[in-house]
C-alpha cells in the first residue's frame, strides 16, 4: 500500500489539520500565525539546528518549492501613466493569453489619448517590443511580463 503524499496544496494542509484543530482549541483566538511563532520557539527550546530563524526560513523555501502554482498572479501587465502621476494597470493576462492580447487592451486609452486608430496596430507591436509609448499630452504607455511563463 503506498503512503504516499500528493504534493497538492490540499493535501500538504491535510497533513497538518489535526495539529491546527488542537492547536486552535486550546488556544481559541490564536491565528496559523501565533502556531508558526511557536512552533518556532519549540524549534528553539528543543535545539533543532538553526533554531526557530532557520526553520522559518526553510519552510519558506519549501512552501514556496512545493506543488504546483495554484495562483493565478498576472503573467503579463498593460499600463499607462498620467504625466506626472503613478502607472496604472489597464489590464492583464494570465499564461493562457500573449503579450499582444494584454497590449491590445490598450487600445481604447491609445485613442483617447491623442493615437491615429490607423496607426494604433503599429505602436502595439513597438509596446510588444518593449517601447514605451508617450503621447502628446505626455500620458505614456507600457506592457510587459511580470513573471515566467509556465508550461
């Protein structure tokens, strides 16, 4: 029979259900949080190698490592910029789209901003490129990869 553990988020938790529930009602009100700080002064006291700081620090490392990205953090990010003001993101897009189709999104605030509709293809390709566009009005425009590509 084989024991072992599917590396899925769902699973890695069950793993550690039980422990939280106890946890939990014996200290009603604590947070996963006030669970990791003492485990970590239990990591400490019992004089695991590295201590509480080292262990913290490795489970980072290793829930970070583990199973498959369930997030769905943007791969791609259009924005536009006020003179003088922060970005702004228009849009983004996840790894199921391309660049392109994120600087597209642009499109509408191109036109609004001063940008001939028939040469707006044309400026989406020099954004694609990586270009920075300005329009007259001193308003720019931007798209560009906020993270690799899975797959």
């Amino acid at each position: 029979m084989n024991h072992e553990i599917d590396p899925t988020t769902p699973d890695r938790a069950d793993r550690v259900r039980l422990a939280w529930e106890l946890y939990q009602g014996a200290y009603s009100g604590s947070g996963i949080s006030d669970m990791i700080a003492d485990l970590m002064h239990l990591a400490d006291v019992d004089e695991h190698t590295g201590g509480g700081a080292h262990a913290a620090r490795r489970a980072v490392v290793d829930y970070m490592d583990e199973g498959p990205d369930y997030s769905k953090a943007p791969v791609y990010v259009a924005q536009m910029r006020r003179k003088g003001g922060d970005w702004i993101t228009v849009g983004e897009g996840d790894d199921t789209v391309e660049l392109r189709d994120v600087a597209n999104l642009l499109w509408p605030q191109l036109q609004k901003h001063g940008f001939r509709t028939g040469e707006i293809a044309l400026h989406i390709d020099d954004i694609v490129r990586g270009d920075v566009l300005t329009a007259e009005n001193g308003t720019e425009f931007r798209a560009f990869a906020v993270a690799a590509r899975r797959g």
